[in-house]
C-alpha cells in the first residue's frame, strides 16, 4: 500500500483507479434488466416461431434480425405481460425502432 492510499483510507480506489476496474456493461444487461427480458424475449419468440435469429447487436436493423411483423406483435405482448407495460400504447407520438437498440431504448426510455 502506498502513501496516497494510506490517505484515502485502506482499500479505497481514486476516481481514475474506479473507472478502471468498473466491469464492462454487457450487450446482455444485467438478470431482470429491461435489456435482458427484451432480449429473452426475441430468442423465446424465434424458438416457438421457428424463426433463425440473426446475432443481436444494438445496431442490428429489425428487417434484418430474423424476425417478421407477427414475431414482434408477439414480444410485444408478452412484454407488456413481463413488465406490465406496453410504450406503444402510452406513447403519443407514432414511432417505430428501426434498430434493436432503438427498440431496447424505447422501452427503457418509457420504464413507468
């Protein structure tokens, strides 16, 4: 242990030393994070659709990601189920995510 830590007290990081060691945010998010249940949701309704799944990114287009209008009229629902809301309906404006991280960002952005 050097001087400087000994200042700031046994163990304590600088706020350089944090951003260091902080982990990576996963493309996956974090178990029960709105990411993951969204993305859970495209690889159920891919099974049960018999749909092959393009490998998710956020700047993977939807046209592209495997899926069809029924496929997502689905994880739409049983996202309103999963999070007990549905930002298609409580959205005023019309919007359509063109990306899986504009349709990540929207549920986050409308998260009641």
């Amino acid at each position: 242990m050097n001087d400087a830590t000994r200042e700031r007290g046994q163990g304590a990081l600088d706020a350089g030393e944090q951003e260091a060691c902080a982990p990576e945010t996963p493309f996956e998010g974090e178990p029960g994070s709105v990411r993951a249940t969204i993305l859970a949701a495209f690889r159920r309704v891919a099974v049960a659709q018999d749909r092959t799944l393009a490998t998710l990114s956020d700047g993977l287009t939807l046209l592209e990601s495997g899926l069809d209008s029924l496929c997502f009229a689905i994880i739409v629902a049983i996202l309103e189920d999963e999070l007990g809301f549905d930002p298609f309906s409580l959205s005023e404006d019309v919007y359509f995510p063109v990306t899986v991280g504009d349709f990540i960002r929207f549920y986050e952005n409308a998260t009641p």
